[in-house]
C-alpha cells in the first residue's frame, strides 16, 4: 500500500528583516532563471549592479513594517496551515519555501529519511502557472530527489485557478466585505513580464497578440497566467453577481525595465480616488497566504498611494491563510 506525505511549497521570505539576511534571499531568488529569464552572465549583473546594492536596504524597512514576533508573516502563517491541514489528514505534511528556509531540498529530506514514505503529493501553493513559482518550484524537488536517488514518486497539484472549491473558498473569504459600503473592488495580481507569457507560446501568434486572446479558446491557456488570472475574476464574479463596473483587474509587484502584465495597481489605486472612489476594497488572489506584497505592498503603500490621490479608505481583504473552507479544500485534494 503506498504510504503518502505532502509538501506544501510556497515562495519564502528573508529569515530576518535585515538588510545582509534580505540580500541573501533576493540573491537566491533572483538568480533564479525562471525568475529572471536572462543568460546567467547577464543576470549575475542585473542583480549584482542593479538590484544588491539599494533594494535589501529598502526592502528591510518594508519587511520591518510588517514582522511579527514569532517571524515573517508568510512563515508563521505557512506554518499554522500546515498545522491546520494535518488535523484534517492522516499522512504527514511539511511546508516548504522555494527560497530561504525551510527549503525543499531540507523538508524532502525529513520526510523521507526513516521512514516508509513512497510518495510525495507536492501542493505549489500558487492558483495561476508561471515558471517562476511553479515551475521552480517543481524543477527543484525533482532535483532533490535525483541527487539523493530518492525513491518516491513525486505527484502535483495542478494550478487551480478555477477549481470549483478555490473558488467558493475565495468568495466566502471576501463575503463579509462585500456586504458593506464601498465603492470598487480592485483584483490584484501578482504581475509578470510579458515575455514569460509569450515564451510559452509556442505558436508565437496567439499569447498578448491581440487585446482578446486569453477569451479565445487556444490550447496555450494551460500555462498562460494571463489567462488564468482573467477565468479567477470570471469565476469570482459569477458567484457574487458583482457589476461590471465595480470592479477592475491589475497587477502589482513590478521589477526592472522590461514590460510587465498592466495596469499597474497603484496607479489603478490613484485613477480609482482621481474619479471620485473614497472608499475601496482589493482582493489578491495570487496569494493564498499573506505577505510583504499584500501586507506591505497593498494595505500600507497602496493605501498611501490611494490616500494622496484624494481616496479616503483602502481595505485590504486578506488572503485565504487558514480559512476553514481553503483548508477544507486542501484536504480533500489529498
């Protein structure tokens, strides 16, 4: 009888909101080549006269702004789902962060050593695909378990973007706000360079080729983030039967020069209180988990952004974290 375990995998954080432990991280994560999708020479530059020398300080005073006591918020709250998602099974679970710690070369390694374990149900915890979360994410277990010749089958949770729980686990995580007074909801996703997308295009012509392209049917929907985001809001809508008006997609998070998923959401936040929004709601459905960029990004800087443009009220509605239905959900996938 085969003897299961499951690792839950997200991004990862600094292991500390100082600026040498946040050069460390975004060393790791950006030397990714999923991440940055340069030759290694050009991303050892990019990152090394662009990036360390000013962003760690920066993001220190970003990540200090948010810090718990017992840590990062997306470590404390990784850790309190996995605990939630164990009383609801009955086969170990683990999480691990794809940068910094616990890593999954290190959670792999626990799971299996001692024990009878012959497959891991592998869960990125990411609704949408893209190479630089689940990709990496995938690869790199896969090569843990070459490199120790590790034997046990290595079993994926597909992107569930539209997946008929995730869903209804996301429209009752935001429930309570939609109920009260606002203005606009803004669906903020975590952006991309344009050029991911259209590198998984493998007919060249169809992805970010024309303004309707993820609404026709195309088999390159299957690893399009584009796309995906767009059926999530589809999806969120139909179940709450929210006017077209009163809501409205963007995307956050932008690095480097090149051209990324738009709008941006800080200037979506600004046009919004320019037109006469004072009170305004954002959802990211990118993250299931909490983190610098929904707990920093969004509901300081954005309301910042949002404030100084004449708007009175930014909320942000937080990610599913250990929601009951999402862990429910979770569940029964395993």
């Amino acid at each position: 009888m085969t003897k299961r375990a499951i690792l839950l995998a997200n991004l990862g954080s600094p292991d500390h909101p100082d600026t040498q432990s946040i050069r460390s991280y975004l060393n790791q994560f950006l030397m990714d080549p999923y991440v940055i999708q340069q030759p290694w020479w050009l991303r050892r530059l990019i990152v090394s006269l662009f990036v360390l020398p000013t962003r760690p300080k920066i993001s220190a005073k970003a990540y200090q702004s948010i810090w718990l006591n017992e840590g990062s918020p997306l470590i404390v709250l990784s850790n309190s789902l996995r605990l939630a998602l164990q009383q609801k099974v009955d086969m170990p679970v683990a999480i691990a962060m794809r940068y910094g710690s616990p890593s999954i070369e290190h959670q792999l390694l626990s799971l299996t050593k001692n024990s009878d374990i012959d497959e891991i149900l592998f869960i990125p915890l990411y609704p949408h695909y893209a190479e630089s979360t689940i990709t990496t994410s995938i690869e790199q277990a896969k090569m843990v378990i070459k490199k120790y010749k590790l034997s046990i089958k290595l079993s994926v949770i597909d992107p569930f973007y539209q997946q008929e729980d995730y869903i209804n686990a996301l429209v009752s995580s935001a429930k309570d706000y939609l109920c009260q007074p606002f203005d606009h909801l803004v669906f903020s996703y975590h952006g991309l360079p344009e050029s991911h997308i259209k590198k998984l295009d493998k007919s060249g012509s169809h992805c970010l080729k024309q303004d309707n392209c993820c609404q026709q049917e195309s088999d390159c929907h299957k690893t399009c983030y584009r796309h995906q985001v767009l059926k999530t809001t589809e999806c969120f809508i139909n179940k709450t039967g929210l006017a077209k008006d009163k809501y409205s997609i963007a995307f956050q998070s932008r690095l480097g020069r090149e051209k990324w998923l738009g709008p941006n959401t800080e200037d979506r936040l600004r046009e919004l209180a320019r037109s006469g929004a004072k009170n305004v709601l954002v959802i990211c459905p990118a993250f299931v988990t909490d983190c610098l960029e929904t707990l920093e990004e969004i509901a300081i800087r954005g309301q910042e952004a949002f404030q100084q443009a004449g708007g009175e009220k930014l909320t942000l509605i937080p990610c599913l974290n250990t929601q009951e239905e999402w862990i429910e959900t979770l569940a029964s996938w395993c």
